[in-house]
C-alpha cells in the first residue's frame, strides 16, 4: 500500500511539473503577431500591444490601399518589422493620399528603413505618407529620392521625406536621407518642401529627426509663384520642432522665396 501511495504521489508531482513547464511556455510565447491583411486582422490593432505587422511591401501596399479607399478610417496601430524596398514604385501614392482620406493612424517603423525612388507629376501630396492628421510617426528611415513637379494644374503641392503634410500628431525618432526635388512650370503654383515634411500645423510636435541630404526647389515660371523649403520642414504654422538636425543643401531658385 506505501509503494502504491508513493506512485500516485510520484505521478501526481510529474503532472504538477508538466502543467507548470506549459503554463511557463504559454506565458513566455505572448499572443501571436498579427499580419496586416491577415484572416482575422480586422479585430486588432486597436493598441500598441496589438499593432499590426507590416513585413512585406504587398502588406504595406494593402495598408495603403485601405486607408486611401475608407476602408481603415479609425485611429489603428502598425508596426514595421522588416526593411523594405519600395523604389520600382515610382509613382508611388501616398499612405492617406489627401485631406479627405488621411492617414489617423499610430505608425512604428521600429528602427527599419524603406527606400523610394519617386517621381511624381500634378499630384497634391508626394512622400511615403501624404496628408497625416493626428496619430503618429516614429523610429522610421526614409532613403532615396522624392520628386515632384508641377506641369500643368496650378495649385498647392506638398512633398516631404517622411511625409508631405502633417495637421497634427506627433513625429519622433525619424530619418531623411537622399533628395528632394520639387519644381513648377505653372502661374501661381505655391510649393512646400521639407526633409521630414512640407508643411506642419495645428499642434503637430517633430523631435529628435534627422534630414541628410539635398532640398532643391525651382520654378521657370516668372509669374507668383510661392516656394516654402527647409531641412526639417518648409512652413510651421502652430506647430513645434525640438532636437532636429539637417545635414545638407537647401537650393531655392525663382519666384517670392
């Protein structure tokens, strides 16, 4: 009877152990990442905990396309796990293509960098992020080069090295490194270009970013036309910079400077 008792108390710890080594690894493991444009994605990415992983150029393509269609109007969270090439995209439309579909949302490029190569004509907004309102964008590197011109419809036209223009949020922790180019052959076309974005206002706060490269704007036209360039930004409007470096050449040619 002993031998029997001391085997189901032997049995009973080995259970005890093995319930606890699961429990330790099911702890340790944490609830799985989430894949943007993956089954099920839709119930996440309502916190920093839940981001959604972009780790490819087809699922930050997919996060584009729903934010510049409707579908993603919400503020949501993402989060770049892998360095990514977006160059062959040369007309590449922005990530919230205009103040009408803007991006909300709370984007982590986690220390990862995404290289462009853009050229872009008659188009209101050019970067890698387009009209960004609220929300924000950190520890994210933008390398190659961002280009605009205006040809044929006068209007204003923004352009940036993270974004083309930002109406609130927060940027922190970002990198520019390449060129920017905008130009315009139109009357009265009004130009901003700046290494982290054209244009900030309404409360938006820009810290510790840092612009290596080459800002260049011009117009052949003779007429009014309005350039606005700067290393970190080229217009501020209730806006604030803290931290910020540029390392490069800023080149404005024509028209009211």
């Amino acid at each position: 009877m002993k031998n029997l008792t001391r085997g189901h108390n032997a049995m009973r710890k080995l259970f005890v152990l093995l319930l606890a080594c699961v429990l330790v690894t099911v702890s340790a493991g944490g609830a799985s990442a989430v894949v943007y444009g993956e089954a099920g994605y839709l119930t996440e990415g309502y916190d920093e905990a839940s981001a959604w992983e972009i780790n490819s150029v087809e699922t930050l393509i997919k996060m584009r396309d729903d934010i510049n269609s409707g579908k993603i109007k919400l503020l949501r969270y993402y989060k770049l796990t892998a360095d990514l090439d977006i160059s062959g995209y040369t007309d590449w439309e922005p990530i919230g293509k205009d103040s009408s579909y803007p991006f909300r949302g709370h984007f982590d490029g986690n220390e990862h960098t995404v290289t462009v190569k853009m050229t872009r004509a008659d188009v209101g907004y050019t970067g890698l992020f387009g009209y960004a309102e609220g929300g924000g964008i950190k520890n994210l590197s933008v390398t190659g080069n961002v280009k605009m011109s205006s040809q044929t419809t006068s209007g204003k036209y923004f352009a940036g090295g993270i974004a083309a223009l930002i109406a609130g949020g927060t940027i922190d922790g970002c990198n520019f490194d390449g060129k920017l180019i905008m130009s315009t052959t139109n009357d009265k076309d009004v130009l901003y270009a700046g290494g982290i974005a054209g244009r900030v206002s309404d409360g938006t706060i820009i810290t510790n970013c840092r612009v290596d490269g080459t800002i260049n704007v011009s117009t052949l036209d003779e007429g009014i036309s309005s350039l606005y360039a700067g290393g970190v930004t080229g217009y501020i409007y209730i806006a604030t910079v803290n931290s910020c470096r540029f390392d490069g050449e800023i080149s404005v040619l024509g028209a009211n400077i």
